[in-house]
C-alpha cells in the first residue's frame, strides 16, 4: 500500500513538473520577449560600451605576464669509457636517474646557479601611473655597487637625474631616509651600507621628464631571495618518461628575461653535468699526480745507485744476465705484494669513506675499484646501497622523516652498509694472508740468494729494485693518460629540442580571453536584464493574454494598432483617411460586433475601461465614425462627467451637455451637436455636476435613452472607467453592446480581474474586449485577425483619474526602435 502511494505521489509530482514546463513553453511570447530587448538596446549597448572599455583598461595598465619555454632530452654517457673500456667509472647512473635530473632542475640552489650567470645583481625599474615596467638590459643607466652590509638588498633606490651632470638617489632604511647626489662614473662612498657608482648610458634619460609621471628607481638583488621569487614562476615537467623528455617554462613580466632565464638553466644543466660525472676522474687523476712525483724520486734514486754500484764493483753484462734469471721469480713476487697492498689501500679507503659519510659518492668508490679485478665483487654492493639512497630522497619529497615508509628506507641501507663493510673486510683479511704468503716465498727465494757472492746478489737486488720501480711508474703514466682521455670524452648527451625564443603575446592577460569574457558577461548581463524585464512584465501585450487571464470566457472583437504620428485635437481619425489601415480596424470590430448582437431596430453601445487613459473615447469616436461611414446615424453621449474630453476632441463648448438635460434644465434636442461627418452626432457631459453617480442612474438618463433610440440607429455612451467608479455598470448591464478598452502595454494584467467580476457578479454577459494600441511590429499576439497595420495612436496629454501632473508614459522617448 505504501509502495502505491509512493508510486502515486512520484505520478503526480511528475505530471505537475510536466505541466509547469507545458505552461511556460505555451506562455512564453517571443513577440514580447523581442519587445523587452528592444526597448533594452541601449542598456545593451552601456553594457557592451563598459565591459569593452574595461577589458581594455585591464589589457592596458595589468602586468603583462610572458612565457618562454624549451624542451630538452636528457642522456649523458661517455664515449671515451667506451674506447678504452674503462668500466664501471663515471656511467654509474640510477634507474630513476630522470627523477634526480628533475629536482635539480627545480631546486633553488640550480636556479640560483643559473641566475648568477644572468645581468640580475641589479635591477632597473620604470613606474607609471598604473604599471611598473622591469628595464631588463635596456636601462638607461648602471649601477655597480660594493655591499658594506646586506641591509640595503631588496631596497628599492629611487634615482633622479638633474641634468647632464648630476643626479640624485634616495632611499629608506630603518625609518631613516638616505639622500646622496651623485656625478655620472663617480663613486659614491659616504653610504654606509654600500658604495655606489652610476654610469650614465643614454645622455638624455630623465632630463625634462619631471611632468610624466614616470618614475625610476633600481635594486640591488640577493641572489637568494630573487631564485626563491622566482622558484613559483618555474615549471618543470616530464613529457615523456620512455623519450626521457623534459619541458622547461619559465613566466615572467619581461619577454627578453624570461628567455634568458630559461637558456641559463638549460646551459647550467648541461654544464652541470659534465662537471658531475667528470669528477670521479678528476679525483683519480690528483691521486696519480701525488703518486707520480715521488715513484719517480724513487725511480731516479735506484737508478743512480744502480749506476755507481756497477761502476765501483765492476759487474759485467753476463753478471747481469745470470743474477737476473735468479731474480725473476722474487720480481714477479715482488709484483704480487705490491699489488696486494695497493688493493688493501683502496679497501682502506673504501672503509673509511662508508663509514664517515651517510650519503658517499658512490661514483668515486667505484672509480677506486676500477683496474682492480679481485675488488670487482664489491660493485654490486655498492651500487645497491646507492639505489636505495636514492630510492630514500625522492620519498622524501612527499614523506615526512617519521613516515614508516622511511624508516623502512633506513633500515635497509643500515643492513646494506652492514653487508658492504663485512664484504670489505673479508678481502682484506684474504689480501692480508695473501700479502704475508707472498712475503714468505719472497723471503725464501732470497734465503737462497743469500750462498751467492755478495755483489752479484747485491747488483741483483739494485736491479730488481729499479725494475720495479720503473714498472710503477710506467704503470702510473698508462693510467693518468687513460683518465685524461677518460675525463676529456665526457660531454653530455642532453639534446634541446626545442629552443627558447623571446615570447611577443603575453600569456597573461590573454586579449582573446579577456574580451570573450567581457562579451560574455555583457550578453549574460544583457540577457539577465531583458528577462527580467520580460518576467517583471505585469502589462497587457496581446489579446492572447486577455484569454490566458480571464475564466469569464469574454468576446474579444479585435485590435486597434498603434498610431505612430501625433494624434490630432480631434482625437478622430477615421474622416481623415477613410482607407487607411486604422480605419480597416475599426471596420474589422464593426463587423464582429453582428456576433454579439444580431437583433434589428436601434441598439446601444457603451465604452468603458479600468482607468482612464486607455483610450475609451478614441475608440467610441472613431468606433462612432466608421459605423456613420455605413450609412447608420449615430450619437455618441459624453458620461464621463467628472472628466469629460469628448468637447474637447471635436472642440465644441461644454456649456450645457448631460448634466443639464438629466437636471431638466435644458432639453435633448438643444444640447445635439452635429460632427462633420454626416450621420454622426454628440451630446457633450456638460458642466461637472456635483452627484454625477445620482444623474446617471435616475430614471431620466433612461428616458434620454428612449427618446433618443427613436431618432438614431446607434447610441454610444462613453462611461466613466469603472476600474474607479461603478457608475455606468448599470448602463453597461441594460446595452447591447458593451464593450471594455484595454491598452497594449499600458493596462496592467491585474486590471482583466475587472472583466471577470463584470461578466460573473454583474451579469454583463454579452461583454466584449478590444486591445488598443497594440504595436503590430512585435509579433507573438494572439487573436490579431490577420493585421498587420504599423499605425495606432497616443494622446497628446495625459487624461488619468490619478495624478495630472505625472509624466506621461505614452510620451517616453524611445531612441532605438
């Protein structure tokens, strides 16, 4: 049962959602929609006029903001490694080396790098009005300075130039201002914070300039504080992992700056580089020149003591030949020790080096491992715990150090180092039991040596000596040279893709997005301004509304269009141009009035409408003319008496009238004015009496009405509006035709109430509507007929039961149509 109900409720909901947008779609009018945003034009052109104006403000004292960017592919490798098979020295390089590359790139420090090499230590500045514009390498003028202190970076330092000599500087520093004068290319020294010197580029800056306003001034930058300004501006992003393709932007108010900047960090990159992974050769080769200088003092001191030896005992060549088979063996021993305790040195090292540094340079202990092939095992170790260091930085970047993820980072490279360590001093306890075989076999060999003649085996040992440090040094020059060649073929392998160029249209503020935003918003402001004024529309446009607001189910007789020329005094039109459109109106509710009543012999007509101003009178004059026109006679009688105009249109005196006939002071035929249309006559309202309520209801305005039936085809009696009296519903009830004046666009909707309660409370059932002054250029109107007339009319001055002296809104000055 409740799912029913529920089902229910939703039905009717939605049937009632659907009704509201049939409704709305039905009772939308395009006509008068079209009407709104006519007389909204010029609202629509301010609108326009303002927004477009303040998008070129905005365009034109804003900052302008330019972009500049390149995109480089980043690849480094060494070819001189390649040629000479120099492994694992200088190409150590992480899997997420690219990720390393990026957060140098976006780093302070590489920016400050990169800024150092840039004209920034000063800063030139021109203020107008509204912008400040940075001189970038276009300054009229230099400043060199020599900083006795850093409290005067970041100021701002107005300059001022007197004349062709002379200048003058000034700035504010701890409440104190500092003023000084100075000469072109002289120094100025009395500052206490720092010494100054201003060259003069162009001879005719600032001289005669005091009237525009623009003002000049410069700073001295901190390098630091200018790369962390400038750290926001800097955009750093991956464009393609697999490519390894980077895109470096930059954003800045000076075009020129902005390229320059972006070149610097892309050179400064590939320099960078370079310098990096040619250090570990760097290193080798110091160690070689220290080792170099005194292999050869000992080199040079063998040989000569080989020399004197053999000149003071005399030792033959065949001596030499003998004892050097004999020493053979212990040379290659020899060899054997020496090697084993500069592979013990390098593990020391090594050690030391793990030990001392929480992150080492991995790629200087692998350029110590390198040449030696029983340190070899260690390569892995070390490459492993410099992964996971690295792994540990870049989660850094997003974990703070108490993240678990973290310590999970800790802990492995703690076991790492743990491991290599161990590693380490298992080879060197099995280079040290080697070392001491060595030494043991050597020491043997010698023993044996010792049963020979002492200088031979004396020669034997000085020949030995040399030999092997001749070995050693060559062994030295093989490897310094190898390394310079090493060092030299290091050059990057970064690729720029795409150059920077110097930007021409600034990114912000866009001139297509800014005026496509103000022509938005003044279309949005003009469509918000004409549909308001479209639902705030409370007056009646088209007979369509009458029929949508009245359940009375009332007659509409038709339309009579809008007069666009001034009407005449008369206030009848149809005599003046009996084929006019206006006229065809009239003759079209002349036609449909058969509709209302089809019975023969004399009828009677009475016009009326809520207030006045609608148009009663224009239209029982005309309505009057036009039913003349056919052959009828006609009277129109004037009952409105408290403000009688119908003397006035057909400009008569209003001496004697209704009044007079209804208090017997005059009679019917005596008060009958004659039109100059024939068959057409009137009786004015006559002197405004003090009870006209009591005169239009006596039985004397009736007894009027009898007599003069027998003399005219048609009486129309023009009532006061009853929207603010009751007086002519009475008569309205007793006519034939009762007819109710609504105005196009100057009735309100509330005034067809009154239709409803004439037709429902005082059974005027044969009560009929027309529209006057219906503007036919704006379509969207209902039951029109088939005109299309472009006249109608308006009053040359405002007749309303309410204020006289309010402007009249029928004479509002319309400029755009």
């Amino acid at each position: 049962m409740l799912q029913e109900d529920l089902s229910s409720a939703s039905s009717t909901s939605f049937d009632s959602y659907k009704e509201r947008l049939t409704n709305f779609s039905n009772e939308f009018e395009p006509g008068l929609f079209i009407s709104m945003a006519g007389k909204s034009i010029l609202w629509v052109l301010i609108f326009f006029a303002v927004s477009l104006f303040s998008a070129f403000l905005y365009l034109r004292y804003t900052p302008q903001v330019f972009e500049s960017s390149t995109v480089i592919q980043i690849n480094s490798s060494n070819n001189a490694n390649k040629v000479l098979d120099v492994k694992g020295f200088g190409d150590v390089e992480s899997p997420d080396a690219l990720a390393g590359d990026i957060e140098l790139l976006r780093s302070n420090v590489f920016l400050k790098r990169a800024l150092s090499t840039l004209p920034l230590a000063v800063s030139y500045f021109e203020e107008g009005t509204f912008r400040t514009n940075e001189h970038y390498k276009e300054s009229p003028y230099v400043v060199e300075s020599k900083l006795k202190s850093g409290d005067i970076r970041g100021l701002r330092i107005n300059i001022t130039r007197k004349n062709t000599l002379n200048g003058e500087i000034s700035f504010s520093l701890g409440g104190k201002t500092y003023t000084r004068t100075f000469k072109d290319g002289e120094w100025i020294t009395d500052l206490p914070q720092a010494d100054l010197k201003i060259l003069i580029l162009d001879k005719s800056w600032n001289i005669g300039n005091a009237g525009k306003k623009k003002r000049f001034y410069f700073v001295i930058n901190d390098l630091d504080a200018l790369a962390a300004s400038y750290h926001s501006r800097l955009s750093i992003n991956v464009m393609n992992d697999a490519a390894k393709t980077v895109k470096i932007l930059f954003r800045d108010n000076n075009p020129q700056k902005t390229t320059d900047i972006v070149s610097a960090l892309v050179s400064e990159f590939i320099s960078y580089d370079v310098e990096r992974r040619s250090e570990s050769a760097k290193n080798v080769l110091e160690f070689i020149d220290s080792q170099l200088e005194s292999v050869f003092n000992r080199l040079k001191n063998s040989e000569t003591t080989l020399e004197v030896f053999k000149r003071e005992n005399k030792i033959s060549s065949n001596a030499q030949d003998i004892m050097g088979v004999k020493f053979t063996r212990i040379s290659a021993l020899e060899d054997e020790i020496l090697r084993a305790e500069m592979e013990s040195g390098v593990l020391d090292a090594i050690d030391k080096k793990v030990r001392s540094e929480t992150k080492p340079d991995i790629a200087s202990l692998l350029s110590m491992l390198s040449g030696s092939e029983n340190l070899s095992s260690l390569n892995n170790q070390i490459s492993t715990l410099y992964k996971i260091i690295t792994e540990r930085e870049e989660a850094l970047f997003t974990n703070k150090l108490e993240n678990p993820a973290i310590k999970s980072y800790d802990y492995r490279i703690d076991v790492q180092r743990k491991m290599l360590l161990e590693g380490i001093d298992v080879i060197k306890n099995k280079l040290q039991a080697r070392t001491e075989h060595l030494k043991d076999l050597s020491k043997e060999y010698e023993n044996k040596l010792a049963n020979d003649p002492g200088a031979e085996v004396e020669f034997s040992r000085l020949q030995h000596l040399y030999e092997i440090n001749e070995k050693f040094y060559t062994l030295l020059l093989e490897k310094k040279t190898e390394y310079q060649i090493s060092k030299a073929g290091f050059i990057s392998q970064h690729l720029v893709l795409e150059k920077p160029t110097v930007p021409s249209i600034p990114v912000f503020p866009s001139p297509n997005t800014t005026f496509s935003i103000a022509i938005f918003t003044s279309v949005l402001l003009s469509l918000v301004l004409i549909l308001l004024r479209y639902l705030l529309h409370n007056k009646i446009s088209s007979l369509n509304e009458i029929t949508r607001h009245t359940n009375a189910g009332v007659s509409l007789l038709g339309i009579i269009p809008k007069y666009n020329k001034d009407i005449p005094i008369s206030q009848l039109l149809v005599d003046k141009n009996p084929k006019s459109l206006i006229a065809e109106a009239f003759r079209s509710i002349r036609s449909n009035m058969h509709f209302i009543a089809e019975e023969s012999g004399p009828k009677v007509m009475t016009v009326t409408s809520t207030i006045s101003g609608e148009g009663k009178t224009f239209v029982a004059l005309n309505l009057a003319g036009i039913i003349a026109y056919s052959g009828k006679k006609v009277i129109v009688l004037d009952l409105d008496m408290r403000k009688p105009k119908i003397h006035l249109g057909l400009e008569v005196s209003n001496i004697k009238g209704m009044s007079t006939i209804l208090i017997g002071r005059d009679e019917v035929d005596e008060c009958i004015h004659h039109s100059q249309l024939e068959n057409m006559d009137f009786i004015t309202s006559g002197p405004i009496p003090p009870n006209p309520s009591e005169l239009m209801l006596s039985q004397k305005m009736y007894e009027i009405i009898d007599y003069l039936k027998t003399k005219y085809d048609m009486i129309i009696i023009d009532n006061p509006p009853v929207g603010l009296v009751t007086d002519g519903i009475d008569m309205m009830r007793r006519a034939d035709y009762p007819i109710y004046i609504f105005r196009a666009d100057y009735s309100k909707r509330a005034f067809i109430q009154n239709v409803d309660r004439l037709r429902n409370e005082s059974n005027i059932s044969r009560l009929a509507v027309i529209l006057n002054g219906v503007d036919i250029e704006r379509r969207g109107y209902g039951y029109n007929y088939g005109y299309g007339y472009g006249y109608g009319y308006g009053y040359g001055s405002n007749y309303g039961y309410y204020d006289e002296t309010r402007p009249d809104p029928r004479r509002k000055k319309r400029p755009f149509k």
